[in-house]
C-alpha cells in the first residue's frame, strides 16, 4: 500500500512539474532575405510616392521661383531662396480683399483662418449629430435599410456632391425657393461659408456615426440595465456609461474627420467657384495652394510644407494628447507602479 502510494505520488509530481522550456530557434538567414524580398517591392514603392514628393517639395520650398525681377526687370531663373518664401507666407499680412498685388503672403492668414473654421464647426457639428444618430439605435422593423440608406450621402463621390448642392443654393434653386429668400449662398462671404459646412456636414455625418456606432456595440447590454436597476437617468447613462465607454473610437472619428477638413478641396471648390464667395472668404489652405502653382512652384513648395507641418501638428495633438489619456484609461494600473 505505501509502495503504490509512492509510485502515485511521483507520478503526481512528475505530471505537475514544469516542463523545460525549448528554445527559440533563430530566424532562418533564408526566411529573413525571403521576407525582404516580399516586403521590399511595397517599401520602395511608398518611399517613390510618399517619401520622395515630400523631400522634393521641402527642396522646392528653398528655391526661387523664376520669373521678372522687380528691382531690375530683367529674367530671373530662380537660385537658392533660404526662408524667404516662408517668410513672405508667414510675415506678411492683409485683409480679405485689400492686398498689395503680387504679395505671397496676402491670403495665408486668411486662408488658415477660413480652414480651422471649417473644421471646429464642422467637426462639432458631425460629432453631436453622429451621436445622436449611434444612440438612437433601437430595434425597429426597417432598420438595417435605414442604416444602408443614411450611409447613401458617404458614398457619394465629393465632387457630385458639391454641384448638388451648388443646384439646391443657386439663386433661383430650391433653398431660396422653399424659405422664399433672397440670399446669394455662393457668393455671399458667411452665405456660402455656411453652404459649405451645410454640405460637408451632409456628405460625412454618416461617417462619423458609423464608427460611434461601432464603438457602442462592444458596450454590454448588461451596463445599462445595472444602471436602470440602480436607478440612473438616461442623462447619467449616456454621461457616465456611454461617453466614457465610447470615447476610443469618439476619438478616431473626430481625428480622420479633423484630418479630412484640414484637406478640405473640392467642396469649396466646387461649390463656390474655386474658393471665391464674397473676396476668399472660403479660400482653404489647398485652394491657396493649387492657386499659387499656376504663379510659382517653388512658393507654392513652401506653402504645401507650411499646410503639412500645421495637419501633422494637429495629429500630433490628437494622437500624443487624446489618445495616450484613452490608452491610461484601458490599461489596468500594476501592483506597486
């Protein structure tokens, strides 16, 4: 008995002992070569089409444009310019409509000033529709159809959208008609910065409601009925429950969507004949810059790094900023850190 009960108990012993572990074996000198044969054809390419615009475009932005020289009217052919075009970019300032002809820096100020308008208003304006739209998710008969018919203006290309609403605000088009108004929406200064925001925020709230929406459903049901039982408002609900729960992907909404009204092109573009309205009132930083091509190259470089700096900037913000706080808020805290 006290032999089969030694037998048991080093079988025991040896089935809850830790087996060695193996070690890893090195990476295969063959797999590594195999490995940068597939991967190296996609890192040249995006070093061709990312990589190389950028540096050529920052090497621009420190040349001269050719053209007349004011001082002595003869052909220039362009030389190194060092900060000169960002400092007639940077420096110089005017209003709306009265500018120095010829001056590079005449609509820059403006210009931004237009474009972060575009993109606080807007972007507020998406999220508090957007979450609206992602809570009020009930189960209804017809809802998958609804969801498929909200997403219709996403999908609908930038450019048709902007000659549809350059149709509904004509003057003589249905807006006017319908409130039985008179306003020029795209020729008036804040007329047709709001037409612009009307239409943007038309187009991309289903956007932004997609990816809150998405976010919601990974919430548990079983949350909100311990908060009913517990006897919390729909008010404390959505404050205390639903906000913070939803705030990682609340946050890559508002972040694609700031991102993607900083770039803001073909919709003043379109809508308000290449940026005009009453003087440039809704000249974006990317209208400024496909205008200033057709002057110079080289100051239209400068510009585009200028307009690149101030979107990475603001990524920078977002990313460093709002998404470390959401990445602290999911960690769980270690003992004794």
């Amino acid at each position: 008995m006290t032999a089969q009960s030694g037998i048991a108990t080093g079988e025991t012993a040896q089935a809850t002992a830790p087996r060695p572990r193996r070690r890893r074996r090195g990476l295969d000198p063959n797999q590594a070569r195999r490995a940068l044969f597939l991967v190296g054809p996609t890192l040249l390419m995006l070093a061709i089409v990312i990589l190389y615009p950028i540096i050529r475009g920052v090497i621009m932005s420190f040349q001269k444009d050719s053209g007349l020289d004011p001082a002595t009217g003869l052909f220039v052919s362009g030389g190194f310019a060092g900060l000169s075009n960002y400092t007639h970019w940077l420096l110089q300032r005017c209003g709306d409509t009265a500018c120095p002809p010829g001056t590079l820096g005449s609509q820059f100020w403006g210009a931004v000033g237009v474009t972060f308008f575009f993109t606080v208003v807007s972007v507020g304006i998406e999220v508090v529709l957007g979450l609206w739209m992602a809570t009020v998710n009930r189960a209804f008969r017809g809802r998958g159809l609804l969801r498929a018919a909200v997403l219709v203006p996403w999908a609908i290309p930038t450019a048709v959208t902007a000659k549809l609403w350059f149709f509904i605000f004509a003057y003589a088009g249905i807006v006017n008609s319908l409130f039985n108004t008179k306003i020029l929406w795209t020729g008036d200064k804040w007329a047709a910065r709001f037409a612009i925001i009307i239409a943007d925020v038309w187009k991309t709230t289903p956007f932004m409601a997609l990816l809150i929406l998405a976010g919601l459903q990974v919430i548990p049901a079983e949350v909100y009925e311990a908060a009913r039982v517990d006897g919390a408002t729909a008010w404390q609900r959505f404050r205390m429950i639903t906000l913070p729960l939803v705030r990682p992907a609340l946050m890559v909404a508002v972040l694609f969507r700031t991102l993607d009204v900083l770039r803001i092109y073909d919709l003043p573009a379109i809508l308000t004949q290449g940026g005009g309205g009453s003087g440039n009132a809704t000249t974006s930083l990317s209208i400024l810059v496909v205008n200033q091509i057709r002057q110079g190259f080289n100051s239209a470089a400068a510009l585009s790094t200028i307009t690149f700096l101030i979107i990475f900037f603001v990524a920078f913000i977002f990313i460093k900023f709002l998404g470390a706080n959401v990445n602290e808020a999911q960690a769980p805290k270690r003992k004794g850190a």
